[in-house]
C-alpha cells in the first residue's frame, strides 16, 4: 500500500489508475527554490563550529555538475514562467482544498482504515496533515502546475475518457461486445473482474493531443482514434506497444476555446484539479514541450569551469 508522505508527488500518485496494468511515471524531483531572491551570504549549515554558507554550496556544486544543475533549473524556470505567463496564483482556501481533494482520493482508493493508519504513523490528525501540507511551497507550486496544464486542456481542446485495459485481446473483444451490446461500461469491468479475468479500469482523464498519458503517447494512432471520437462512443479494441489491448469511451469532447483567459476560467480549471486527473506523464510532456520551445544557449566558460 502506498504510503502518504508530506510531499505531493507521492500523493498524486496513488489514483493514477484503479486496476490498470499501467505503471505510473516517477514523479519529478520537487522544484528548486527561487534561488534569484536568495541571498549568497546566510549560513546553510555548521561543520565543526563553523559556518557553512550558501555561496560556497553553490560554487562547489556548480564546479562538479554545471550543466545538470542548469539544466534542473531551466526546467522548474519554463515552469514557473508559463504559470507566471498565464496569470495563475492560488489562495489559501484552493490550496487547501486541493489537499483535502488528495486525502479523499486517497481514502476512495484505500479505505478509511488505510488513510487513519497512515495519518496515525504520522502523528498528525486529518486537519494537522492538511494543514502542514498545504503550507509547503513545492505543493503550492504543483498545485499552479497543475492549473496551467488543465488550462492549456481548455485552450487547446481536450477529450474526457474513460478506458478499460486487459492482457489478452480476448477478454478485450468480449468486453467490447458486452458494452456495445448495451451493458454500461463499469458494471462489465466488475463482473469480469467477479469472474477473475485481468481487466484494469483507467479512472477518468482529460487529454490532449499533445498531453496525453505515456501508454497513449507512445501508440499515437489510438490517442488519434481517441481524439475523433464523438460523447458516448466506443473505440474498437486497441492494442499498444506494450502488447496490452484498452477498449476506450469518449466521456465528453471538448472544443478548443483559444481565446479564454486564465480569469474567465477559473473555476472550471479549480474543480478539475480537485478530481485529482492530472497524471505525472501529463506534467513530463507539458515540461518537454515549454522546453522545446524555449531558447536556452549555454555560455561555453561556464559549461567548461573546472
């Protein structure tokens, strides 16, 4: 069982998908701070009675791994530049309701049992691991990622799905059949699951064509397939690269509104991330994409220094 730690990432993690046999992304390292409005003369540590400062730390990593370091930055920077771009900022209350959002779905996917045995180990009521959670400055910073992407879903155009997934195309093609035939999508997935057939029920998302889960970005011609289809149709069966076959239902298309502004959509942007959607193989291909497009040029004395 997945454990809660006073990180995001982690939490984020535990409803990428119900029972589908697809392994979630490792999340990103949690961004640097913003080292331009720290200063370079306060101590970071003590060794033997002296100070150890902040400049000297920076100095000695920048001599060892200049360019990994930079490259670290300029990663989190894009990120924060296009949140900064868009105007997004978060208030106290979304930033809390966003870690009630990941406690609940924790407790869905879980059991309360499970959630009062985590939050006992650490210590902390539900309000106190809430409160500690929110006050961190790498939740607040996934909580603005996390908006800017779902934006970037309004503007762009997106499609709601839901996807069942199985290893053998046989179960798949009878699944299929089930659910064309009439049976609602959900009810099939629990009576194969009763009959002890592997089927794995993706929970809901919300992609793009170009912020698209890993498995569906890798088999383009589905999220293609996916991307046509009309609210309420089903896809045939299709198989990935991986070898496993996914039966995929349009929930709801969404057309593309490139005019919105970050104001006029708000609310809608604040009510998706609370349904806890965005999955980390989102937030890998909106970095690589800002990365991309971004002008980066290294300064050659720099990525030589010894």
């Amino acid at each position: 069982m997945a454990r809660i730690l006073l990180l995001a990432a982690p939490l984020l993690l535990l409803a990428a998908c119900e029972t589908a046999p697809v392994t979630p992304a490792t999340a990103p390292n949690p961004p640097p701070p913003d080292v331009m409005n720290l200063p370079d003369d306060d101590i970071v540590a003590v060794l033997n009675g002296k100070p150890v400062m902040r400049r000297e730390v920076t100095e000695r990593a920048m001599a060892a791994e200049p360019k990994r370091l930079i490259d670290d930055f300029i990663k989190w920077r894009v990120r924060v530049d296009r949140v900064r771009e868009v105007g997004i900022e978060n208030t106290p209350d979304e930033i809390s309701a966003r870690a009630h959002a990941i406690l609940d779905d924790f407790r869905r996917a879980n059991g309360e049992e499970a959630l009062k045995k985590q939050l006992a180990e650490t210590g902390l009521t539900e309000a106190q691991y809430v409160d500690k959670f929110a006050r961190t400055a790498e939740f607040a910073e996934r909580v603005a990622v996390e908006k800017a992407i779902v934006y970037d879903l309004i503007v762009e155009g997106s499609v709601e799905f839901d996807a069942a997934a199985f290893t053998t195309e046989e179960h798949a093609q009878a699944f299929h059949a089930k659910v064309k035939a009439g049976g609602d999508f959900d009810e099939v997935v629990k009576q194969m699951q009763a009959e002890q057939l592997k089927v794995g029920r993706w929970r809901r998302m919300r992609v793009s064509k170009e912020l698209a889960i890993e498995p569906l970005q890798a088999s383009d011609w589905i999220l293609k397939h996916l991307l046509e289809l009309k609210d309420g149709q089903l896809s045939g069966v299709e198989q990935t690269v991986n070898k496993y076959c996914l039966v995929l239902r349009c929930a709801k298309a969404h057309a593309p509104r490139p005019g919105a502004k970050f104001a006029d959509v708000r609310k809608e942007v604040l009510d998706e991330i609370l349904l806890s959607r965005i999955q980390e193989q989102q937030i890998t291909a909106w970095s690589a994409r800002l990365l991309k497009s971004a002008k980066v040029e290294y300064k050659v004395d720099l990525m030589q220094k010894k």
